[in-house]
C-alpha cells in the first residue's frame, strides 16, 4: 500500500510517508520560530527535503505501470470503501492504502520476470493491483491464482481484469485464505512464486502451509508485504498494534527458520523476500 493517486482520504502507511508527516509538522514549526539557530533550522529542513524526495523520485525513476493499472488505482482511489465493508467477512473495513501501487507493482513485475515464474500464487487480493502487475509478466500461459476474501473487492478486481489482455491470466478464488490454500493443496497445485498480503494475524499459518505443503515449489520464492508495519515492528513493544505484533512475531519465526533465507527490503511498508534452502 501506496503510491496512490490524490485523494482527500488517503495517508501516510509506510514508515517513510509517516516519517515525513512527522517532519514536515516540525519543518511547519521552526520555520515559525525566530529563536532558533539558522544552522538547526537549515538541518531540519533538509531532513524534511531528504524523506519527502525519496518516494517521488522513485516514481521517476520506475517504469511507469500499464494503462490498466492506473485505471485501477484511480478506480481504486476513488471507491467509497466505507460503504462496502462486509461486516463478518474482513477483520477491517476496506480502504484505499491496501493498494500495492506503483513502485511495488513494478517490483514484483519484475520478480515475476527474474524468476520466470509460470504459476503465481496471491494471498490477499483487494482490488487486484498487483495481481494484474504481476500477470503483466507471466507468459501467455502462465497462471495466477487470486486468493480475496471479500466479494465486493474481487467485482472490482474483475471488472478490471476485464479490460486488460493479461487478465484472463488470473483465477480468483473467493474465501477464507487458509481454506482456499488447503483447497489447492489437496489438489497438488504449486506455485513458483507466492505474494502474501492478506490478513496479518495469519501470516505465520500461511508460510507454515506454504512449506509445510505442495504449494510452494522446491525453487520457490514468497514475498511478503507489510513486513516492516509502518514502523511498529521495531519500534517499543508497548506501542505496537495487535497487527504489529502479529508481524513482529511472523519476522522473528521466518528469521529462525531453518528452511529458508530471507531478505527484508524497506520497500514502502516492508517486502521480506523468502526462499527454500
């Protein structure tokens, strides 16, 4: 979540976006002071100017994405999520900041190009961004499995998947995501490369299934997003939401896993890069 287009609703996510809310209020401040030295007033605004450069100028420098996938982010943006929450169905209303965006999509295109992948696996598909990013990479018959769990996002998704010549690439596959990966395992299907982005209470049962199953294939990799929890990860324990600690928890199991090796990018809200020894 997000390099979005403009809107009055969308904030900062991602510890770098919160990092330069934090900085621009302080920036807001001292520049209002005339009792502080121009020396401290000149840093502050420069780490003001350092944070707030990064993300705009990793847009430039990024392959801009498809038609189709800036239709969708706008669709997206503009959505009145609030009036599609499904009580019951999701463990949080819906809301724009789920979208991967731009520089995500992109680098998970690109992972797709790397490993050349011909099955991809997705647990947690919201409106479908990075599912069609990713399909954008696959061969002309290469498959993506979309696991979403609630109905109203996945008729957005498909309507985009509609207008695009990769979207016949993708199944979606309405459910609870545990069940629907125990549904695939008990019908042998393996994947080459996983992307998980769904429920953060339960990311430690989905990469327990993943190598404990068929699903993930001997070569495989998972990416996994929000691995960094837009900063509460690292930060005291005490300030951490029941999802921060739910991801703190996950970082440290794959950390001492044995099976795997990771890496943690500080790509927008974390994106841990996992594979199979």
């Amino acid at each position: 979540m997000n390099n979005l287009i403009a809107s009055p609703t969308a904030r900062p996510v991602t510890p770098l976006g919160i990092l330069t809310k934090k900085l621009e209020a302080v920036v807001q401040e001292v520049n209002q002071r005339q009792d502080l030295p121009a020396d401290l007033v000149a840093e502050i605004n420069q780490a003001w100017e350092l944070a707030a450069g990064i993300d705009p100028y990793l847009e430039e420098c990024t392959t801009q994405e498809s038609a189709a996938l800036t239709s969708l982010a706008k669709t997206t943006a503009q959505e009145a999520w609030d009036e599609h929450f499904t009580a019951g169905a999701i463990v949080r209303p819906l809301e724009q900041e789920m979208l991967s965006g731009h520089i995500e999509g992109q680098t998970l295109k690109m992972f797709v190009h790397m490993t050349q992948a011909q099955k991809v696996l997705e647990i947690g598909m919201f409106t479908g961004y990075s599912a069609l990013a990713m399909a954008e990479a696959l061969p002309q018959d290469g498959v993506l499995v979309a696991c979403e769990v609630d109905p109203y996002a996945a008729k957005v998704a498909q309507k985009a998947f509609q207008q695009s010549p990769h979207g016949a690439k993708i199944r979606v596959e309405l459910g609870a995501a545990l069940a629907t990966l125990e549904k695939l395992a008990a019908a042998g299907e393996t994947f080459d490369l996983v992307f998980i982005d769904a429920d953060k209470k339960e990311y430690t049962a989905y990469f327990q299934m993943l190598l404990d199953t068929c699903l993930l294939a001997p070569h495989g990799f998972i990416c996994v997003d929000n691995t960094l929890l837009q900063g509460e990860v690292y930060l005291p324990a005490q300030k951490r939401s029941v999802n921060g600690q739910a991801i703190a928890e996950f970082n440290h199991t794959v950390a001492l896993d044995p099976r795997v090796e990771q890496v943690l990018l500080p790509l927008r809200d974390g994106l841990t890069i996992i594979r199979r020894v």
